[in-house]
C-alpha cells in the first residue's frame, strides 16, 4: 500500500534528521528522501496512475508528510548552526587599526565668519542679523539713497514680485547695512555692532565677483566716535587676523550712506608694504569702503540730526579669504566643488 509506504519514508526520514550531525549530514538527507530520484518522489510522480478517490487521499497524505520531513529538516539545520556558531571567530581583535571615520567640517566662509566675529567680540562688539528679504525703504531710503539712485537699476539688485498690497518693494538685500538700521530703531547710543552675511546682486560673475556672496559690516556711534576710532579698530582688526603687524591706510572716496566716504587699504600682507608682485609694487592692497554716518542715516533710524557720530565699514569675506589663502577665483566659494572644500 502506498499509504504505508509514505508513511515509512516520513518516518524513517524524522529519525535520521534527529540523529544528524552536521549541515552536510542534513543536506544527504534532503537528498536521499526529496530529492529528483528519490522513492519518495517516484511515489509523487506516480500519483497520476492512480484512481480518482486513491489520487486524492494518497496526494494529501504525501504533501503531508512532504511537508512534515521540510520543517524538520529546516528546524535542525537552525540548531545544528546555533551550535556551531564560532563565538572565537567573532571576537573582537582590539589591537587592529579602525577604519577611519569620515568626518566633514565647516565651510570656509563660515569658518572665517566665525572668526571675525571672535575678533570683534574681543574688541567690544555686538554681533546684529537681520533678514535677507529686505524692503525698499531698509535697502535703499534709509541709507540715504533716494529712489532715482543707480543701486536700484534691476541690473544690480534682485527685485521679489509683489502682490500689490505690500507698502514697500521686496528685494533681495544687496549689502547687510539694513541690520544697522534696524539695530538702531530699537537701541540708543553708545552702541557697537558687526553684522555679516549673505548678499545678493545682479550682475556678471568673473573670478572677482559673484551674485551671491558674504559681506561684513561693522557700525560703531556715540557722541565723540571719530576716524581716529575707525582707523585704531581696523588695525587691530586685521593685525590680529593675518597674524602681523597691519597698517590701514585711508583714500577720499564717496558713498551715499556715509560723509565723509574713503576707500581704505592694508598694507601688503606679503611685502609688508616695501612692495612685490601681489601688491603690484605699491605696498597697499585695496579692502573696502568706510566712512562717518550721514546725518541722513541717524535721522531714518530715529536719531535726532547732529546728536552722535560714528563710523561704518565694511567688505566682502570671500576677498579677505582670498587674500590671505591666495584663492584666485571668487566661484570656487560656492561651486560646490568638494575638493576645494577639503582644504580648509
């Protein structure tokens, strides 16, 4: 009968998988009793010749016990590796070098926003911020620059879409001097701020300017600031951020939001200012704008006319970031390009 036929391989099948041994002892047995020339699937094969009622009660107690053998086989293949485990192998050698972790950093920008900011707060500054979706009258009204001004021609500054119901037009700011006016409506004299960040402009980029970029500001008003104070605190500034001895010099130039405006530069942080190749001979390397508040600028921020005094200037961080790494293109800042990046 080929009822107990099954029955016998099933049987006989359970008895060997308990006695197994190892996995390769498991797998003969899988072998032997499911394998393609098996008896057991010689019995399954022939099922087909049999009547309708054997087929049926013959086919269900085959699969039965076909699946009886499976789980056997797979619950003694799980113990046998249990046992087996190598729990020696698996130690942890404690002498063998660990992989390296990779570990990213600052951006440069930040890096040297970060520093700036530790200078000037050891020279008694405040550290302002403010948005960088300004208005008309921040960007431009308030720093004394009257709407038929050049700076507000769509080819320097990035205008935002209004609804229409918006009092004064949005922009992108195009310098971070709207965080002086906003730090002075709501704080009195004497006072001493920096205020870096992201600006904004339209324009052609090259190698020495860019649409996006960092700009850094510092504001200093009281009764008796002079250029005298500009003058000192740059010095120390920059002396103590190329690490020599820096001496600023001052040119007559114009800005609206200041009066009187001059240019200033560094002496040559290469030569010193006996002159070489980086300064063109001249000892001096140009930096930035400065100059003494407009009258115009205090009275926007709420000040009374002819009251305080003080000094506002300021530059980009990229070109002082150029300057003391010798970067020759402005783009690499932001193109994202990692291998620059690795070596700051």
């Amino acid at each position: 009968m080929l009822s107990e036929k099954i029955n016998k391989i099933r049987n006989e099948a359970i008895l060997q998988i308990q006695s197994a041994a190892n996995e390769d002892e498991i797998n003969a047995i899988r072998v032997k009793f499911l394998g393609r020339k098996s008896e057991f699937t010689s019995i399954l094969k022939g099922l087909k010749d049999l009547s309708p009622d054997e087929r049926k009660s013959v086919g269900q107690l085959a699969n039965s016990a076909k699946r009886e053998i499976e789980e056997a086989l797979a619950q003694k293949g799980q113990e046998i590796k249990q046992k087996s485990f190598d729990f020696a192998a698996e130690k942890i050698d404690i002498t063998i070098p660990a992989v390296k972790m990779k570990r990213g950093h600052l951006h440069p920008l930040t890096q040297i926003q970060n520093e700036l900011e530790d200078i000037f707060i050891s020279l008694g500054f405040e550290i302002a911020d403010g948005p960088e979706v300004e208005t008309d009258f921040y960007s431009f009204d308030a720093l004394n620059m009257p709407p038929d001004h050049p700076a507000r021609d769509k080819w320097d500054t990035f205008w935002i879409k209004s609804d229409g119901e918006q009092k004064d037009k949005i922009l992108l700011r195009p310098h971070t001097s709207p965080v002086q006016i906003r730090h002075m409506e709501n704080h009195e004299p004497p006072l001493r701020i920096i205020s870096p960040g992201k600006c904004f402009r339209n324009e052609a980029t090259d190698a020495k300017h860019e649409h996006t970029f960092y700009q850094f500001e510092a504001l200093m008003v009281g009764e008796d600031v002079s250029v005298a104070n500009f003058k000192f605190i740059a010095e120390q500034f920059f002396s103590r951020f190329f690490k020599k001895k820096i001496t600023v010099r001052l040119r007559p130039s114009f800005f609206p939001f200041t009066e009187p405006s001059f240019e200033f530069d560094i002496s040559c942080t290469v030569c010193g200012g006996k002159g070489c190749q980086t300064c063109k001979g001249g000892g001096w390397l140009e930096v930035g704008g400065a100059g003494m508040v407009n009258q115009n600028v205090f009275v926007s921020s709420g000040y009374p006319r002819g009251k305080y005094q003080g000094f506002a200037w300021g530059f980009g961080l990229e070109r002082l970031l150029m300057m003391r790494n010798k970067i020759t293109d402005i783009r690499f800042f932001h193109s994202g390009d990692i291998r620059f990046i690795k070596q700051f």
